[in-house]
C-alpha cells in the first residue's frame, strides 16, 4: 500500500457549481462504492469522497484491508446498485439533525449503526461553515454527509472500474488516524472508458523515463550530481541542439536578438523583481560570498529561478529610445528551482531548467503587433511537430484581489487584458477564459497541447508584464522627448528543454521525425570487403560534413543483427549497402519501423536526406 497523503481542501460553493459533467459522474461513483463496500463490511467508516483528475476516491476506515483481489466482489454491489437506477436525492438539515444522525452512524451507511458513530462525518459537519446549508444526498439506503452535485441517478454511471488501493490521513494530517482510500474512475459509457485505458497503456509504452534509457538520452546522477538535475548524453544533447537550432532560426527570422546570462544574481536582483521573499520557497538557498577577510558582511547571491531579471538589467545596461523598441531579447536560459524532492519526476519536474525565454519590450501602440507575432510562432512550431489539438488559456485577474494576489494597478490591468482578449479574437485563435489565474504582474496565456495519444501538457507560457519593469526602473525616451516605461512580454514556446523533450519522447513514442532523430543515420554494409568499405566510409563522411548525425556498421556480424541493432536504437534511415549495390552506384534504403523503401543513386540519398532536414520534413 501506497501513503498518499494528497487531500484536496474542502470544495467552496463556487467549485462545486463548477464540476465538470464528468467530476459529477465520478463523485457519485464514489457515493455508489460505499454503498457496495457498506453492503459488504456494514461497520466501515468513511470520510471524504471526491472526484479527482483521474476519477475518484473514498477513505474509510475498516479493519478488514481491501486489497485488489476485493474489487471484484465490491464492482458486483456497484453494479446492482447502477442497475437499482436509485435517484440521487437532496434533502438539507439543520445542524442539530446532522449531528444526530452522526452519533447514530446513520451518516455513510445504509442504517443506522448503534454504537458505530459516523466519526468522520463529524468532523466533516464541524468543518462546515455556518451559514452554509447542511445537506444529504441519499441513492437507496445509503445516506451521506455531502454538498454534492450529482449525477440524477445510478444508472447514469454508465462504465466504471475500482485501480488501487492507497493509504492517506484523515484530513490529510499525519496526527490523525490511517484510512484505506480506495481509487476507481467512472465513464459515460464502456467506449469511453476502454479508450482512457487504452490511452494509459500506450502511455505506459511511451513513459519518457522508459524511451528516455533505452535510447540513452538522459541520466539523473542523484549520487554525484543531485536529484532532479539531468544530465543530457551525447543522444540527448543532440535533441537539445536540433530545438535550439529551431529556436535561434525562427527567432533570428523574427527580430529578436540573442544575449547570455550569468546564473546567479545578488539579492538586491530578487527583491526587486519580487522573487524575494515571495517565491524565495522555490529557489535554492543563498550562497554567502566575502569579497575580503575583513569585508563587514558577506553579500548573498541566489541561483536564479527565472531569466527575467538579469534580461531587464541588459535593458538597463544601455540608454533605451522609442527608436530602440521593440526590443525583443532571447536566451535559451538555464534556471533552478528548488522543487520539493517527492515532486521530481523524470524530465518533466526538474531542478535545472534550460527555457526557451525570450522578452520582448515594447510599446503599448506595438503590443498587439508583437503579441499576435508571438501566437503565430506558436502555431508555426505546432505545425512542425504535428500538434494538432492546443487550447490557449487566458488567465486574467480578479478586481477584489487587486494589491493582494494581483498588482494594484486597474487601469494597467484593463488595457492589457482588453489587448490580449482583441488579438485572441482576431487571430481565430482557440482559447479559454480563466478568471483569478492571471500572474502577479498581468494577464498570462499557458498553452496546453495534446500528445498524440491524448495526453495533456501545459508546455509554456505567454505572459503580458505591466508591473515588474516598472519596479527595475526602466525606461524609453519617447517621441515626445519624455522617458516611459516599456511593456514586456514573456514568452517560451518550446517552454524547457526538460519538459519539452519529455513530451516529444511520448508524443512520438521515441521514433522522431529526421532532422530531430538523435542518430538520423547509419550506413550498414554487407560484409567487409576493402572495396565496399572504400564505397561506403565517404556516405558518412560526406553526410557529417554537412552535419548530418551520421554513423558507420562496418563490424562482421550479420546484417540481420546488424539492422535489429539500427532499429533497436530507433536509428532514423538506415542506408544498406552490399556488392551489388557498389556496382550499381546506389545504396538500399531502409527506414526505422517502416523497413525497405528501395534503392536509389547514393547522391540522391544524400540530397533527400539533407532537404528533409533543413526542411524538418514530419
Ligand atoms: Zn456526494
Ligand atoms: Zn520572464
């Protein structure tokens, strides 16, 4: 059994207006496995049920432990139940009713259970605001503690299965009482459901941290090195050239100029940016540096977090005009954050980060200019890794938290987020709406994009900063002969090397189109016939010497062990080359998982294979 101490904070009204259909469905499985779990043990106590990412869960307290080999018997109650089609009804009590029916164990079970008190549901009334309604939501017998929603009745379960078995604190506080909390996830209907498990044993296949060995892109040393600081292998560091190339071609086509960053910074950059103290639990601690023995304090430097501070000093380095603007700055930086050790996962929640950052700074006449030219590289690099299904999520503020959770600045906030919301809809652009997510300093966009299989990843974010260059001092020299503040616009469309490589392993399961394939190509020969060689060593050279990722088989094993290795590595094209194919001036082509496409003149081999490249051909 797994300790999973994950418990989400009780649901205000608000969230619970805004479940989704499928978080209802899924909640009220939860409510239809106690009922089963009740029909099985009478005694077990239970706590709290909610809908989560993945379906649902119920802790409860029972001495017998459940383990898998229980699910079947528990899916058999569930479904008697789904079949009773019981109507979910809501009925609101007082308080006093609540408790009573509490010390009664009548709440999370099918009766009334003298001596058995509801000791969870308790603790839930208590927790429950005043003022706030009290109510029941009942299918059959089974009675519960809960301010729902729910789905109208059982049968609109329509597919749902029991997955594991974890262990998690009441209230998720270690000083209270283990409970058993029992996984299951729930459909609209069977095809649903057979799709998501689908979905999660492809996914299983292509776990970046699986492909990530296999094709030795990557190691965490957390021994010599630390945890959650990768290392890239020579595979890897090839991958992360071929984003970069992309990124400094598409960048340097666009007008952005490229700078370099040192990694750390004094303390005074982080208090003004703001990082200090409010997101000081994300960096790594200070380092102390004494310039001298008889200096009177050691100044602090700090890794830095993000890139944008040191990016607004180089603003600052030179005396800026209107003539100077857009100045749009990119680095591929490396930042560190401190992410909390039980956090770290593979490649996708790391310590080092090396970010596609860019900010450009601009004038408010500019920003609508500049912020679409940022969606349309966006859509350029989706196009290029065949990211078919994105959604953009604009998060703006919320004016009751103005000077808490958002700068107090409502005018700023107005103009930018009306900005933002015009390109959007002019651009024909897919995205959403979130009210209260925006950053700290202006409205953000955090694009989300689907793999191929379905999965959903938030890769990077667009966002619009009114506040913090401000805060740095910055400033233009107008038209008008007075000095202004510039905008600026974060932006980081291949987000971080990390998390980007991450999901290109499973978006393509590993089998990476050509110009992004770590090794593109391997010339195998059949035997090793001097002559043969003689025709075979010039392919690699000449295609490393237009620094094609090229490699040489020129061992004596067998072809056959020869290509099963090629396909193993997931080599892009294979070029087989035997006697016949010498005599003929041509070499057989073969490409990973597709196998022989024919042979063709060794020049036009070459041609195609340098166009597909610089094409960055699907
Ligand atoms: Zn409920
Ligand atoms: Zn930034």
């Amino acid at each position: 059994m797994q300790a999973d101490d994950q418990q989400p904070e009780r649901k205000t009204i608000d969230e619970r207006h805004r479940m989704s259909d499928q978080e209802r469905l899924r909640h009220s499985c939860a409510h239809v496995m106690a009922t089963a779990i009740l029909r099985l043990w009478p005694e077990a106590q239970f706590a709290a049920g909610p809908a989560v990412d993945t379906g649902f869960y119920y802790d409860l307290d029972l001495a017998h432990r459940i383990s898998p080999e229980d699910f079947p018997r528990i899916e058999e109650e569930m479904k008697k139940e789904i079949k009773a089609n019981h109507v979910f009804e809501r009925k609101v009590v007082t308080r006093e009713q609540a408790m009573a029916d509490a010390l009664s164990g009548r709440l999370g079970g099918l009766s009334e259970r003298p001596g058995n008190v509801s000791k969870f549901k308790v603790g839930n009334l208590e927790a429950i605001p005043e003022g706030e309604p009290i109510t029941y939501y009942q299918n059959g017998d089974f009675v519960d503690l809960c301010a729902g929603p729910h789905v109208m009745r059982t049968g609109n379960i329509g597919a749902f299965k029991l997955t594991s078995v974890a262990s998690a604190y009441y209230k998720g506080d270690e000083k209270n009482p283990q409970l058993q909390r029992i996984y299951g996830t729930a459909f609209k209907n069977k095809t649903e459901m057979e799709a998501y498990f689908t979905m999660l044993e492809e996914a299983k296949r292509r776990d970046h941290r699986k492909i990530g060995a296999e094709m030795g892109l990557y190691a965490i040393d957390t021994e010599y090195v630390g945890p959650g600081l990768p290392l890239w292998l020579p595979k890897g560091g090839a991958m992360v050239e071929a984003l970069e190339n992309l990124a400094k071609e598409t960048e340097f086509a666009a007008g952005y100029v490229r700078v370099r960053t040192p990694h750390l910074a004094k303390e005074v950059m982080y208090k003004t940016s703001g990082h200090l103290p409010y997101y000081a639990e994300s960096m790594f601690p200070p380092l102390e540096v004494k310039e001298s023995a008889d200096a009177p304090a050691a100044e602090r430097y700090f890794l830095k977090a993000m890139n944008c501070p040191h990016h607004h000093r180089i603003f600052a380095a030179e005396p800026r005009s209107y003539r100077d603007l857009p100045l749009r700055m990119a680095e591929y930086g490396t930042c560190y954050r401190y992410e909390q050790s039980g956090e770290l996962f593979g490649l996708m929640r790391v310590r080092s980060l090396n970010m596609n950052d860019a900010h450009i700074y601009c004038t408010p006449e500019q920003f609508a200019d500049e912020f679409n030219a940022v969606n349309e590289m966006y859509l350029k690099y989706f196009k290029i890794f065949g990211i078919e299904k994105y959604v953009m999520r604009f998060s703006t503020h919320d004016p009751a938290k103005l000077g808490q959770k958002f700068v107090n600045e409502p005018e700023l906030w107005k103009q930018t987020e009306d900005m933002v919301q015009r390109v959007l809809d002019e651009s024909n652009i897919n995205y959403v709406k979130v009210p209260n997510e925006a950053a700290f300093y202006g409205p953000k966009i955090d694009v989300q994009v689907e793999s191929a299989i379905g999965r959903e990843f938030t890769l990077a974010t667009n966002q619009v900063d009114f506040a913090v260059p401000k805060r740095f001092g910055l400033t233009y020299r107008d038209r008008d002969n007075t000095e202004k503040t510039p905008l600026c616009i974060h932006r980081a469309p291949l987000g971080t090397h990390e998390r980007f490589i991450g999901f290109l392993i499973e978006h393509y399961a590993g089998n990476f189109p050509l110009w992004l394939a770590p090794e593109q190509v391997r010339v195998l020969t059949l035997n090793e016939d001097p002559a043969l060689l003689a025709y075979a060593k010039p392919i690699v050279s000449e295609l490393r010497s237009h620094m094609v990722r090229a490699e040489g088989d020129f061992t004596t094993n067998p072809i056959k062990a020869k290509i099963a290795d090629a396909e193993k590595a997931r080599v892009h094209t294979m070029l087989v080359i035997g006697g016949r194919d010498m005599e003929a001036g041509v070499v057989s082509v073969r490409l990973h998982g597709k196998g022989n496409v024919g042979a063709k003149p060794k020049a036009e081999v070459v041609a195609d294979i340098l166009a597909a490249i610089s094409e960055r051909r699907a």
